[in-house]
C-alpha cells in the first residue's frame, strides 16, 4: 500500500466530512462556556443560548458522522484506525443529545455536569483519533 501524503486524506472533492467536523467541537465548547455563565451569574438568557448551542451542535454532528462514514468507505484507511475514530464520534453524538436534552430541562444538576464532562471527553478523544487519521505519525 503507497504512503498516503498528509494532506491528502484532509481534502477531497467527494467527502465533505473534514469540513462540518469542526462545527460540533466550537458549539460544544461555546455552549460548555454558557452553561459555565449561567451557572454562575444565573443568567437564562445565555442558557438558551448554550441549549441552542447543543441543539446546532448535535445536528452538526450528526451530520459529520454521516459523511464521516461514506469518507471511511472512499478512503484506503485501514478498518481498524477508522472505526475507533468512529465509535468515539457515535460517543460523542450519543453525549451531546443527552446534553442537549438536560440543557432544556435541568441545566444545573449534578447529573448534566457529568454528561457535560462525559461529552467533553469524548469529544477530546474523538479530535485527537481524528487528527491521527488526517495526520499518521508513521509517516
């Protein structure tokens, strides 16, 4: 199997999937900022905005691993790289609708800052296993 060259599984005329996985990571942590104000200042207004946040957020994602998945099957990415990126990606989608639902309902419970962290990590470790498929260290 030729080396792939860095840049190459970063672009492409087919997947569109590098371009809207960027979209979840800035309107989780935005939304995590606003959850963070609210809780402090106890303002609602910011509140809705981070449920809005997480609402946009979980479509986005979504939607990245929609396109995530046809990318996997275009690309000459070896299986088991792909799919643990993957399964932290349907992690992450699974965490923010459950964030997005207790920001609606129960914004400051103890029980939502544990999913807010739960989804926070996963979304780490989804970015970082994404990173190593656009950028192999084996190179």
């Amino acid at each position: 199997m030729p080396a792939v060259q860095p840049y190459e599984t970063m672009i492409s005329s087919v997947s569109f999937h590098p371009f809207l996985s960027h979209l979840p990571i800035a309107l989780y942590i935005g939304a995590l900022g606003l959850l963070y104000k609210n809780r402090a200042q106890k303002n609602t207004l910011s509140g809705q905005a981070a449920s809005f946040n997480l609402s946009l957020g979980f479509i986005g994602a979504a939607m990245a691993d929609f396109t995530g998945m046809i990318s996997a099957d275009i690309n000459l990415t070896p299986n088991v790289e792909v799919e643990g990126h993957q399964g932290y990606s349907f992690l992450f989608t699974c965490l923010i609708g459950v964030a997005t639902v207790y920001s609606f309902t129960r914004a400051n419970t103890q029980t939502a800052v544990g999913v807010y962290i739960a989804g926070f990590l996963a979304l780490c470790a989804s970015a970082f296993s994404g990173y190593l498929l656009a950028f192999p260290p084996h190179l």
